[in-house]
C-alpha cells in the first residue's frame, strides 16, 4: 500500500489551495492530488451555477455566472479557462501548472460540472402592475404613478441591462381623455424629440409630406387617436408582464392615405420594432415568406431571456396561426439545439408582425385591424 505525506500549503488563505494537496508517494516524488469538492465550493463562490432551463420531466440545466449583479450564460470551456486563469496567476509552483494545465479537461469535464450548485431563483419574476427596466446606472421602476430611477440591480440577466444611463426626461406633460377625445401637452423638450415626432408623423392619414393641407377639427381628433394609440402599443410591447385574459399580438400594417395608392415601404413599420430592440431583448426574423423552417428557426432562438419577437416583412396570404397559438399558449423551444423545454405563458415573449398585406386565419379568413395609424395598423 502506497503511503501518502501531505506537504505543507504555500498560504492558508489562498482558496486556489484548497483545490489540490502536494504529496509526497512512496518513491518520495510529489504528486498531485485533486479535490473537486472543494473546486466546486471555489465556483460557487466565484459566481457559477447550474441554471435550470426545462420545466419537463427530463430536467435540462445551463450554466451560469452571476458577477456583480448580472448574470450571464457561460459554457463549460469558460469554467474551466476561470480556474486555468485563476491557477496561473495564484500558484507558481510549476508542478501544480503543468498538471492542471494538461488534465484540466478530465478534472473538470462536462461531466464533473453537473455536480455545481443550481441556483433556484426564478430571474423572470415579473409583477402585474410595476415594469423594471434595467440600465448601467441602476434599475428604473415603472408604476401608473411615478418613475424611480436608479435603484440597485439584483440578480439580473446581463442581456437585459440596457448599455447607457438613464436620464428622464419629460417629454409629455399630460394626456387626458375627455369623453371620447384626448388633449395633450407637450413640454418644451418634447416639442424638440425626435421619436415623438416621428410617432405624429406617422400617424398622419391625410396628406403627404410633399403635399401638405390643413386639416379639419375631427381628422385633428382623430390623428391624436392614432397617436396615443401608437404610444399606449408601445407601452404594452415594453412591459413584461402579461396577462393571461389579454394576450394580444401587435401588427403593424400600411394603411394608404386618402386618394393616394397604398405605400408597400418606407411608412416607418420597421422603425418601430428596432426601437423596441434598443430597449427590450429581442428575437428578430426577417421573413419574405414565413414557411415551416421559419417556425423551427423561432423555436430554435428563443431563450428565456427573449422578451420580444419583431417578425419582419411577412408577405401576402401567410398563415401566422401557430405564432398566434404561441401567444396563448405554453410554448415549446429547443434553444441552441439543447433539450426541449416549455416557456409558460405569463413568461412569453411580446410579439409584433410587420407586413404590408393582409395577415390571413386560416380558419376564419382575413383577419381585421382593430386600429389604424397611418403605414401602420395595430392589429390585436
């Protein structure tokens, strides 16, 4: 039997230490002795977990690292590069670096991960009547009656963090409903931003910019319509929690104005859908003709971490049945070609068709546009 002396660790302190123990065999050689229990605790610690991804019966799990505050999907390489990196640059003994660095696939192969801590928090935890949207400066919470800004990040998708600060600044001081009108008023920097202006823009319906009119009392009342109905869609397209009783796809259509042939491009539908992708993480399809393996490549891109799916230019007569079906139903994906897992439906994905067609339901016929706002209809 082989007797094995422990030798002495270079600092106590040191976790990378806790790793492994230099021994001495019975031809009095060192060697070293690996302890994935303790190489576990150190990535847990360090931030990386298993992250449960199927709500099935055969369980699915990703990997993750939580660093402050954000979290991020890993592969299972980079785990193995973090201890790599971490060895070299706490160990200079060079015994223990030739030997993690030729068998670091076998110590810590894909395997062995599996044996990490699964973190159990449920990262879309959404609420019914506040929005939480995530910038560099901190998290801005959003209810019906104020917007805090700057509040701490906790435990959040690093996908979700938008890249820039925020600033709030007023751009609409009011909008109130009398009877069936609205008013409106506008502060000084919001008669200057552009994005309000291309929302009144286009939802003119009455003339063109190179022939412009004046336009009577109720098409005034109706192009105010049109407007808070393109910021209120907005609104909805940017909130994360859905309700299951009101689950509604937006659609945006050409709409022609009066005495003029209908515009096929150009009305500002695409416009609106990369604005959301500024502020929402979103799944783009670009799709001349949306056929079976369109479907498959939706279902293959969508993560949990997807809160918006702009489906772009669909053409004439294109059956959209079973993405509406996803949007009131749990939605089956298989991400990046893992297991297939359920998506339920308060968690799912707002969704926005453009087209400059009709959007056809096989079962019922053409299906019909409940608002209209110039080059765009709101279809829900």
């Amino acid at each position: 039997m082989t007797n094995y002396e422990t030798l002495n660790r270079e600092t106590d302190s040191n976790p990378s230490q806790e790793m492994f123990s230099i021994v001495k065999n019975s031809k009095g050689k060192d060697k070293i002795i690996f302890n994935l229990t303790e190489a576990l605790c150190f990535l847990t610690t360090s931030g990386f977990y298993r992250l449960q991804i199927s709500n099935g019966s055969e369980f699915n799990y990703c990997f993750i690292r939580i660093k402050d505050e954000r979290i991020e999907r890993v592969a299972t390489w980079m785990i193995r590069d973090f201890i790599i990196e971490h060895i070299k640059t706490n160990i200079k003994n060079p015994l223990v670096l030739k030997h993690f660095y030729s068998k670091i696939d076998c110590l810590l192969s894909d395997n062995k991960l599996k044996r990490l801590k699964v973190f159990t928090e449920d990262l879309n935890k959404f609420e019914p009547d506040v929005q939480r949207t995530y910038y560099n400066n901190g998290q801005v919470v959003i209810t019906s009656h104020d917007i805090r800004p700057e509040q701490p990040i906790c435990n959040i998708w690093h996908s979700r963090i938008i890249s820039r600060d925020f600033h709030r600044i007023e751009i609409i001081k009011s909008i109130v409903k009398e009877k069936d009108n609205f008013q409106w008023e506008l502060t000084e920097d919001g008669r200057k931003c552009e994005f309000l202006q291309y929302i009144i823009n286009t939802s003119n319906n009455y003339f063109t910019h190179d022939n412009p009119r004046k336009t009577t009392n109720e098409e005034n009342t109706e192009w105010l319509h049109h407007i808070v109905n393109k910021i209120t869609t907005i609104g909805f397209l940017l909130t994360d929690w859905n309700y299951l009783s009101d689950r509604q796809v937006v659609v945006a259509k050409n709409h022609p104005i009066k005495g003029i042939e209908p515009l096929r491009s150009g009305a500002g539908k695409s416009v609106l859908g990369y604005a959301i992708s500024n502020i929402k993480n979103q799944l783009f399809v670009y799709t001349p003709c949306l056929k079976r393996y369109h479907y498959k490549t939706i279902q293959s891109d969508v993560t949990k971490s997807t809160r918006n799916i702009f489906i772009d230019s669909v053409r004439p007569k294109s059956d959209l049945n079973k993405i509406l079906n996803w949007n009131t139903c749990p939605t089956s994906v298989n991400s990046n070609n893992q297991k297939r897992h359920i998506i339920s439906v308060e968690k799912l994905s707002k969704i926005m068709i453009s087209t400059n067609y009709d959007i056809i339901n096989s079962e019922k016929g053409p299906k019909k546009t409940s608002y209209c706002i110039h080059g765009i209809f709101i279809m829900v």
